[in-house]
C-alpha cells in the first residue's frame, strides 16, 4: 500500500490530470476484490470443514490400526477416506475457480487503465503543444525549443507520472494475495472461536 501512495504522489506531481485519470480504476479494483473474497471465503471455510474431517477419520484410523485390522476394516476405511478425498478436490476446485476469478477480472481493468493512461499522456501533450508556443518543440518561427516543463506536459512528466502509477499499482495488486489468505483466516477463525 505504501508503493501506492508513494507512486500516486509522484504521479500527482508530475502530472495531476494523468494521475487522477489513471486512478479511476482502483474503486473497480476494490469492489472486485471485496466480491471475489467473500466468495472465496465462504468456500475456504467449507473446505476447511471437510479437510477437518479427513484428518480426525486418518487419525482415528491410524490411532486404532490394530482394532481396524483386527475386525477387516480397512476397505471400509479407504471408502470414506476416498470419498472425503474427492469432497476435499471439489472444493480445492471451487477455491481455484474463485482465485482466478478474482485475477481473471482484475486484468482486463488494469491493462485498460493502462491503455487509457497512455493515451491521455499522450492528448495532454498534444494538446499543449497545440494551445501554447512555449510547449512545442519548434517555436513559429521555426527556432528549435526545449517546451517548459514548469508550464506544460512533457512526454517526460507524462512517463514518469504513468511508471510512478504504474509501480504504484503492482505494489497495490502485490497485496492480493495477502487479502486471500486473510479471508481463509477469518473462515477458520470463525470455527475456531464458534
């Protein structure tokens, strides 16, 4: 979160409009990743459920070994064992599909305020270049100038505020899996303290 705040400060010096433009995606973000977490939460806590079966049946078996082999169940044991097993992938399926919902929707949004942001950098320095003779490269009578970059967006100023939003943003997404392993947290929590 701090790589955030420290590339969208950056950014916001180097060029505000660009900044805030480029920004607009990280509500879209939030709210996905609010959705995708209480999903996988939930099917975090059933999975839990079943793999807490699985290990008390294993161990059951394993602390009784002698009375199973006496009596010959130990097909009967690899039934259940097999059927709590199959339960277990189906919801490790269900997790899988969760995850990759969440990165699966994230995407498309992040490569598409990225191509907006490089097309916006780019019109505010055309559209400098056309409103003001101190922002082009050549003056009207034709004299070769540096534009101000006090006064104008530089494709310097623009790049540097896109990277800054950029590196920005992939220290934001470098917590997602953080907020996964969070919600499987509260799933467990929630049995552990019921």
């Amino acid at each position: 979160a701090l790589a955030f705040v420290v590339g969208l400060a950056v950014a916001l010096i180097f060029a505000w409009k660009l900044a805030l433009v480029t920004t607009a995606a990280v509500p879209c973000i939030m709210a996905v990743v609010a959705v995708a977490q209480g999903a996988y939460g939930s099917r975090q806590k059933a999975s839990s459920e079943k793999s807490a079966e699985l290990s008390s049946s294993a161990l059951e078996a394993f602390s009784n070994i002698r009375t199973v082999v006496a009596f010959g169940h130990e097909p009967a044991l690899l039934v259940r064992f097999n059927a709590l097993m199959s339960h277990i992938a189906h919801w490790g399926v269900k997790l899988g599909k969760a995850r990759a919902f969440l990165e699966g929707v994230t995407a498309p949004i992040i490569f598409v305020m990225f191509g907006l942001g490089l097309w916006y950098g780019s019109k505010l320095v055309s559209d400098d270049m056309d409103a003001r003779e101190e922002c082009r490269l050549v003056s009207n009578l034709g004299v070769l100038q540096d534009p101000d970059p006090l006064r104008c967006a530089t494709g310097g100023a623009i790049f540097t505020a896109f990277l800054s939003v950029l590196f920005g943003f992939l220290g934001l997404l470098q917590a997602l899996p953080g907020l996964t392993s969070i919600a499987a947290a509260k799933a467990s929590a929630s049995t552990v303290f019921a």
